[in-house]
C-alpha cells in the first residue's frame, strides 16, 4: 500500500511542469503536502523551499531538486511492467522528481510507524540544471545540519557517487564582418570559418579524467550573408587538478584567440566555475551507516565516480552529503524511465540509515 502511493506520488510530480527558474508549481504541491503532514516549511530567497520533521539527535538533510531541463512539461506517463516511461511528449521529469518521491514517502512514513530518526531538513532545490544555483544559496546555518543524503540521477539505484567532477561552463563570441558573399570578400571575415579553424580541446581527454564539449552554436544572419558573429556554449567537465584545468582554459582561451586574429577578427570567452571536483571518503559516518544497511540485507555498497552534477557538488564543501542514485535511465530526453521497485526499496533503506542514525550512529564522527 506504502509502495503504490509512492508510485502516485511520482505520477502526480512529473505531471507537474517544472523547468529551472519556473519550479513553483512543483513547489506549491511540495508545500501543500508537507504541511498537511504537520512539517514545517519555508521557502528561502533563493526560491529553495525547506521542510523541517523534528527529532532526536543530529539533523540530517535529504536532498532532491525541483527543476528539470526544458522542455519539463507535465505529462501523462505510462507505466508498464513496473517500469514509469515518459509519454514522448517530453523529458519524464524523473529527474528528479523520482528524488522527491522517496523523500516524501521517507517522511510519511517516519510519522506513520513511529520510527526514531534524527531532525530531518529536507531541502527542495531550485535551478539545480542551470547551475547548481539553489544548493549554492542554501545556508545550512540556521538549521544545524552538517550530514545528509542527496538523491539524484547518476547510476542504478542505490549506486552511491564517490567521487564527482569539477565543471565549469564557457561561452565564446567570435565577430567577423559581414558582406554579400557574392562580391568583393577581402573586407569581410566570416565568424563560423574562424570557429572551424580554431584548434581548440575537445571531446575525452587525459584518458578521460577531462571531458570538453561544444553544446550549443548560434550564428549568422541569413543564407546570403557572410555570418558576422557566433556565439558557443561549452562546458568543461574534469577530474584532473587546478593547475591542469586552468591550463585548458588557457588552451581554449589561445585557440580561439589565434585563430580570430589571423582571420582579422576578434574572439572573447568566459569561464563561469560552477562546482569544483569532491571526493567522498568512505569512512564517513552516514555513509557507514548506509553501506551496513545494505550488508544486513545481503548487498554490497557500490561507489562509482561521475561527471554528471548534483547539488552535492554545490553543497559539499559546507555539508557532508553523499549522492545515492535514484535509477533513472536516459534522463534529458523523451525516452526516459524508470524502475519503480528499486524506489521502494531506496524508502526502506533511509528509514533503516535514520533510525539507526538516531541511536548509536549520531555518535560517530
């Protein structure tokens, strides 16, 4: 019965529109369901809404984010054989609404069997997709948090993200001169031939501990016109130590640079750093409590490291949080899924880690 209105729940959230920066209709539902629980809630100037289930011992935050990217519509999905499936209207939404679910669920259920579990802060993320922005403006202060769960896409379910990746976006913008392609060309300067020919980093790189990628170009005017301008969006994923990093900036900012200057024409880029790389120690103490969990009922803790972000990127340097990945296949795209059954169990798991944190665990550091 618990697992069928966790399933609803699910439903009724990628149901909701919710793209970053456009998160209140998912908001207002978060907020209507968790007050009529007795929770607690406030929403901060970032747009974050916060919910607060008092207990025992050391707080604890649970993490999952509200937006999703564009399109993000709300849609009628369809379930079959246990698995949810986007209607392939859009993006399902499962990331990460999926991590609402379960926190959710987590919290009804904590108050429905009584369990002793610490305070609970759970914390709903605006604009994780476009930058990690809410996890950045949380201020864990005034709740005295400092260990926490996030759920989130990354893996299979259960799958905890060991270590994650610095990233950083880029946007390049290259000016020629324009002129009709039919006369006289020594005046003009064509802004896509000076992109093509910039020997810039690329694609998987130092054994793909570093990943470049050009996401997004923009430019020209019309089919009969020497394109003036180009604008790219790039991001730079890596694994790799500063110093290294700042040299593919300096690498990016060089080849565009050069190649704009022996066009005659001129290449500007920016770098906007929006999380750098962590490494999760095993020993932890949450995550102990995790990994035995998981022992007691016969499984193995499995820890993989990814480029993909979460707002344990943004939220790490302030609070010990590890990302336990929701299961979420093809994310991003109208083709996405997911199983339900590993949610489930993902609910029964926290519930084990909270309330053996309540007791004994609290204690470890």
């Amino acid at each position: 019965m618990s697992a069928d209105r966790l399933y609803a729940t699910l439903i009724e959230l990628v149901g909701l529109p919710s793209t970053s920066g456009h998160e209140e209709h998912v908001r207002q539902y978060l907020e209507a369901t968790l007050q009529a629980q007795g929770l607690t809630t406030s929403v901060d100037p970032a747009g974050n809404l916060i919910a607060l289930l008092p207990g025992q011992g050391r707080p604890v935050l649970l993490n999952a984010h509200m937006d999703r990217v564009p399109p993000g519509r709300g849609q009628h999905p369809v379930l079959r054989d246990g698995v949810l499936y986007s209607d392939g209207s859009s993006n399902l939404g499962a990331d990460d609404a999926a991590g609402l679910a379960i926190i959710l669920e987590t919290l009804r259920r904590l108050q429905e069997r009584s369990l002793p579990h610490p305070p609970i802060v759970a914390l709903f993320t605006v604009q994780e997709e476009s930058g990690l922005q809410g996890a950045r403006a949380f201020d864990p202060t005034p709740w005295q948090v400092s260990e926490g769960i996030v759920f989130d896409n990354a893996f299979e379910a259960g799958v905890v993200v060991s270590r994650g990746a610095h990233y950083e976006a880029f946007d390049v913008e290259i000016t020629g001169r324009t002129g009709h392609p039919g006369k006289d060309l020594s005046q003009t300067v064509n802004a896509v031939e000076i992109f093509r020919q910039a020997a810039y980093p690329h694609g998987s790189l130092a054994n793909d501990q570093t990943r470049i990628l050009i996401g997004r170009i923009e430019g020209g005017s019309a089919r009969n016109a020497v394109p003036a301008r180009v604008l790219l969006q790039g991001e730079l994923r890596s694994f790799e130590g500063s110093e290294q990093i700042e040299r593919y900036r300096e690498r990016l900012r060089r080849a565009f640079e050069e190649s704009a200057h022996q066009a005659g024409g001129r290449a500007e880029i920016h770098f906007v750093s929006h999380c750098n790389a962590y490494v999760v120690d095993e020993q932890e103490p949450l995550l102990a409590l995790y990994r035995q969990v998981l022992a007691d009922r016969g499984k193995q803790i499995q820890l993989r490291p990814t480029f993909i972000g979460s707002d344990t990127s943004a939220l790490r340097p302030r609070i010990r949080v590890f990302t336990i990945s929701t299961g979420v296949v093809n994310e991003h795209s109208p083709t996405e899924y997911v199983p339900l059954e590993p949610l489930e169990q993902l609910v029964e798991d926290t519930l084990e880690v909270l309330r053996r944190w309540s007791g004994a665990g609290s204690a470890a550091d």
